[in-house]
C-alpha cells in the first residue's frame, strides 16, 4: 500500500468557489473539459489546472515532511479571471449568476487547503 501525498496551499476561497460552482455547472450540462477549453478558447491544461490546482505542483517541490508538499507562496494557482468568468456566463445563459458566482459573502477570505 502507498502512502497518500498531500500538497498544502494558501489561496483565496472565492477562487476556488469559483472554480467549483463552474465545474458543477459544466458537468450539469454534460461538457468535458475539452469542450470548455474549446467553447472558451482556453488550453484544455489551463483548465485542468483550475480544476486541480495541485497540478502546480512541480516533482521538484520541497518536501515538508514524508508524502507532504508545500506550495511556496511565489507558486500560483490557476483561476479563472473575470474575463473567463464572464465567458462562462455567455455559454451557461440558463443558468442565474449566483449558480456560478457566490452573492453573499462567504465565511473565510483567504483559506489554507490540504489536498490527499
């Protein structure tokens, strides 16, 4: 049995809200990945690392314990920026704005996550 890495990361949880509420929408309507990097004109790896942020994760990164990997704050994840998030509105025309965009506040600004 392998251990299971972990790959921890500071980011803000809008970013990542985001990101989830779209890939929810996306899978709703039965897009792949691949017809939202068309549909957006976006490289497929570009999303892909939205929707995975620990793809930033280079082989090279510090180790900080056994299994366990830090993204140094000059490492950036992917997010969609307010261009993109529009352009997920023109394709998902059915769908009301608070589906993709959270419209209250959400609890924590910016937030630490672990990935296993």
């Amino acid at each position: 049995m392998s251990a299971v890495a972990k790959v921890f990361y500071s980011t803000y949880a809008i970013l990542l809200e985001i990101a989830y509420r779209v890939w929810k929408v996306r899978h709703k309507y039965g897009f792949s990945i691949g017809d939202m990097a068309f549909l957006m004109d976006t490289p497929v790896s570009f999303l892909k690392k939205i929707e995975n942020p620990t793809l930033n994760v280079p082989p090279s990164s510090l180790k900080t314990n056994a299994g366990e990997y830090q993204l140094s704050p000059k490492q950036k994840i992917a997010y969609y920026n307010l261009d993109q998030i529009d352009f997920t509105r023109a394709i998902f025309t059915d769908e009301p704005l608070d589906v993709l965009v959270p419209s209250t506040p959400l609890p924590n600004d910016r937030i630490e996550v672990e990935v296993a």
